[in-house]
C-alpha cells in the first residue's frame, strides 16, 4: 500500500514537471513573437532578452541572432551543461529542433541527460568528459562535430580562453563564452592556463579564473569573430563570425561590458558571502593573469587597484 502510494505521488510529481516544463515553453514562444518585431531595428543585445531554460537572457538573445544569420548546419556544441536543466541550448533543442552535443565533467549529471525524455525527443548527445586544451578537438570529432556549425557555448569556470582558443575543428556561426567580470573592460588579461583547473581549487572565495572581456575578443579578432555584444547579468558575450555580419553591428568591449551585480563569493566553507564587486577583487588581489598584449604575468591588484 504504502509502494502504491508513493508510486503515484511520483507519477504526479512527474505529470507536474511535464506540466511546468510545456509552460516554459510556451511563454518562449509568446516572447519569440514580441523580439520578431524588431528583426529590422538592431538594438543593443540586452533587448532581445528572455529566459525559458537559461540562466539569464541568453535564450532571447540566441533567438534573435539566428534570425538574423543564415545558418544552414542548425548543430550546437554546449559545455559545462551540469543536469542540462538550465542552457543556454536547451530552448534551440527543443523549440527549433536543432541537433546537439553536450559535454559535462560530472558523471551523474549525463546520467540524468540520458534519462530525460528530451534524450529520445531530440538529436542530442551527451558525453561525459573533463574539457581541456588536448582532448576538445577529439571529443567534437569523435562524436561527428566539425566544420560549418550553428553555435557553441563555452562556460567552463576557468579555462574558457584557453580552450576556445583551441578549438579548430568547427567554425562556429555563433560564439557565447564566459567572461570574468572582475577583470574588466580595459585590459586583455587572462588567469594562467591550469589543465585540471577548478574554481573552487583555484581560490576559495570562487572568485578567480577566467578572461576579461577585452581578452576574449582579441582572440576573435584573431579567430575572425566580431564581438556584437553581452547579457545584462555581465558574464556572457556573443560573438559572430565576420564573414556573416551582415546588419548587425560590432561593438567595442567597452560599450559591451556590463558591471555585474549578481554576487557569487563564498566563504572557505563554501557558504556564500555575497561580496560586492569591490570587495570581491580584494579577495584575488595577488592572483597571478597573463597580460596578452604584454605576455608578462601580473596581479590582479595590477589592473583594478584595490585596498588591503
């Protein structure tokens, strides 16, 4: 009786996400409708924000760019997706049934991407894999990802430069990659590259590891990418490849950048301590980055002055 029970509150729990996870997509497609508007009147990315499974506004801004690019090859590559419940890809899997890969470091985190019912809905594919510099382009041939892409995601807390910098085997049509919002708009910086780097490891307070934004499209300018802006919350930045611009106008990091409010610092138990932005860069002061335009490694407290 009680198995029975339990069975059924399940079964209705199950129903309930169902339920929850249609609406989600149905309030995307209401937002679709109202960024449609305003294919014709470029406006800066922010603008064209909603959220159905990202984590900020990336959905709506994904969603306007590919309505502004011709892409013929509609595959993504996403890493560093945890459980995949909340992507920046989720929403081009399920509302424009774009095939995937998506690679994730924590095994049981797959386990419940396989056993989502997104798994046998959609082309997707999910590895399991610790991405660094050596291994990225053999996961992505491995696995029949190459050339002429629609978009890759890059978040992996740390390394994100380094592996983009990389990748050579797709040429993308569409790149988002993490910034590290402490570092600024000013300067190409970019933390030192660490192969089993993890952000807890790296600093307690999970406040170091990343590139500047400044860094990030050097390396597109290199990479033929031009960077067309960044989210509100001041941690994503998209970047598009040159040859495939058309209407949509590059901007500069400085008008891309945005000081970020969220506040994720943590305490050496873990706990957070919601640490404003000030105050967080004097927690990383004497963290070694790599000046890109020098080659010379600094300190933090060499390109934000901060107050011990």
């Amino acid at each position: 009786m009680i198995i029975r029970k339990i069975q059924r509150r399940l079964a209705q729990l199950t129903e309930i996400v169902r339920r929850v996870h249609d609406l989600q997509l149905a309030v995307g497609r209401i937002e679709l409708r109202q960024i449609a508007e305003h294919r014709d009147r470029p406006r800066p990315l922010q603008e064209y924000e909603f959220r159905v499974f990202s984590q900020w506004g990336e959905d709506g801004i994904i969603q306007f760019l590919i309505r502004n690019i011709p892409i013929q090859n509609t595959v993504f590559v996403e890493f560093g997706v945890q459980d995949y419940k909340e992507s920046n890809t989720r929403f081009l899997l399920q509302h424009n049934n774009w095939t995937g890969l998506v690679i994730e470091a924590n095994r049981e985190d797959i386990e419940v991407i396989r056993k989502d019912p997104i798994y046998f809905r959609h082309s997707l594919v999910a590895v399991h894999a610790f991405v660094d510099t050596e291994n990225i382009n053999t996961i992505l041939s491995r696995n029949g990802v190459t050339g002429d892409i629609g978009l890759l995601s890059i978040d992996i807390d740390g390394n994100d430069y380094w592996v983009w910098q990389a990748i050579t085997c797709v040429q993308p049509r569409i790149v988002i990659c993490e910034y590290d919002n402490l570092l600024g708009c000013t300067r190409a910086v970019v933390s030192p590259y660490d192969k089993a780097f993890e952000k807890t490891r790296a600093h307690y307070s999970f406040l170091y590891g990343g590139a500047s934004l400044p860094a990030l499209c050097l390396l597109a300018e290199k990479k033929a990418y031009s960077l067309v802006g960044s989210n509100s919350a001041g941690n994503n930045a998209f970047f598009v490849r040159n040859d495939l611009l058309g209407n949509l106008r590059p901007v500069a990091p400085s008008d891309a950048y945005v000081r970020a409010r969220y506040r994720s610092s943590r305490d050496r138990s873990g706990n957070l301590t919601f640490l404003d932005h000030d105050r967080g860069l004097e927690l990383i002061a004497d963290m070694p980055l790599i000046d890109l335009e020098t080659g010379s490694t600094i300190r933090v407290r060499d390109i934000a002055p901060v107050h011990s």
